[in-house]
C-alpha cells in the first residue's frame, strides 16, 4: 500500500510540475537553427504567459483566456499550439506584439516601419535537417517591448528572393503575437498566414528557457557504442536566448 501512495503521490507531483512549472520539449526541425538544433530537448516555462487551456494536460475546454495571464516579450522563444491544429506544439520566436506591423523587404525583417538591423557574421552550414545547407549567419537585434532590452540574436538566412522574403505588411491583430523561425528561409511561421498565421494569446504554452539534454543522432539507435559521441555535450544547460 505504501508503495502505491508513493507511485501516486509521485505521479502527482510529476503532473503538477509538468502542468504549472516546467515542461520538456524536443526540437523535431531546423525552422529554429543556429539558436535551437534538431535533437535539442528543451524546458518551457508554464508559469511565464500565465495558464490557459493548453497549458492542461489533454488541453481540456474548462475556460477561456489565460488565468494569471502576462504578454510574451519581443525577442521571446516560445511554445504554442498551432491555431490550424491545436493537437501541434510549435516553437518560434516572437517578433511581433499586438498592433505592430510586420513586413519582410528583401529578406529583411521590418517592424513598425523601420528595418530591423542585422549584421552578417558568415557562412554557416547547418546539419540535422536533411542534407548539410550552407546558410549566411547574421546577428539581428528585436527593439525591446515595454521597459525590457533589446534582444540580439542569431538568424540565418540563404537568399534574399524565397517566397518569404517579400510579403505583404502584417498588422497584428489584439490578442496575438507574430512568430518567426530563427532559420529564416526554412520556417514555416506566422508569415504563412494559412498554415501558422497569427498566434492567439490563448494558445501560448510557454518560454524556452534551458536547453537539458541535446543529441545528434547520426548513427541507428542500435549502435548503443556511439551514444556518448552522439551527445552535444557542449550544448547541455544553455540559455535559450
């Protein structure tokens, strides 16, 4: 019996910490390369957004909005369950508040009318995604949003003439943030407004904060021997910024 009530208190414990605090996360896409890699398992804070539905385990329709809710800065790596099939965590990185106005030119990112500055570092061959892709790296720094920071960060970027490095101008509506992949020409994010669009407050499950365990995979999962080569020890407890 005693037993029991361990197993039971334990699973408890596990939920209520899953559900309000912390939540692991794997990384299954490039769409967030160079800051997060296929492979990469990260912890979500629950508490950051506050709590709605999909915050539950099995999301269940037990009330709308979020309780304790906070709105996401700009610059944030977030969680979010996909407006067209909310069965689907995604994760990107919020450029856009509530009211401002997005638009790519050329494959460069402006917000509120003004361009967002970016400096090339250089080449950059990303892996884990297909076949090795050489990209161009660039530093890009997200005005800050209320009283915060501003936020640099790390893009990449293969051209300036794809599909999505010309769009329209994007208002975002009350209630929504605007998501991008840090993998600039290999996102699928809120500029596809019929696959990901805008993302409702509602629908945020929480901030990437630490990357705990990372992996490369490069070799079948029977080849146990190579295990600790595929390990990405250098990666393990990053901040994710």
């Amino acid at each position: 019996m005693e037993a029991i009530k361990t197993v039971v208190y334990a699973g408890l414990i596990a939920i209520g910490v899953r559900s309000f605090l912390f939540e692991p996360f794997n990384i299954p896409s490039g769409s967030m390369i160079p800051t997060l890699q296929v492979g990469d398992f990260v912890f979500v804070s629950k508490f950051s957004y506050g709590y709605s539905r999909f915050s539950l385990p099995l999301s269940p329709d037990l009330f709308s909005g979020r309780i304790f809710g906070s709105e996401p800065h700009r610059g944030d790596v977030a969680v979010f369950r996909l407006p067209t099939d909310t069965s689907i965590d995604y994760i990107k990185r919020i450029v856009g508040l509530p009211g401002d106005h997005i638009q790519m030119k050329s494959g460069q990112l402006y917000l509120n009318g003004v361009v967002v500055p970016s400096i090339l570092v250089g080449p950059y061959i990303a892996t884990g995604d297909g076949p090795p892709t050489e990209y161009q790296r660039y530093t890009e720094t997200l005005p800050p949003s209320g009283h915060g920071k501003p936020v640099t960060h790390a893009i990449l970027k293969t051209a300036d003439l794809g599909p999505l490095d010309n769009t329209q101008e994007y208002i975002v509506p009350p209630g929504t943030v605007f998501g991008m992949g840090d993998n600039r020409d290999n996102s699928q994010d809120s500029r596809v407004l019929d696959h990901v669009g805008y993302i409702p407050l509602a629908n945020l499950v929480g901030h990437a904060e630490i990357i705990f365990f990372s992996f490369d995979a490069e070799h079948p999962w029977w080849q146990f021997w190579c295990w600790p080569l595929e390990i990405r020890w250098n990666r393990l407890l990053m901040r994710v910024h």
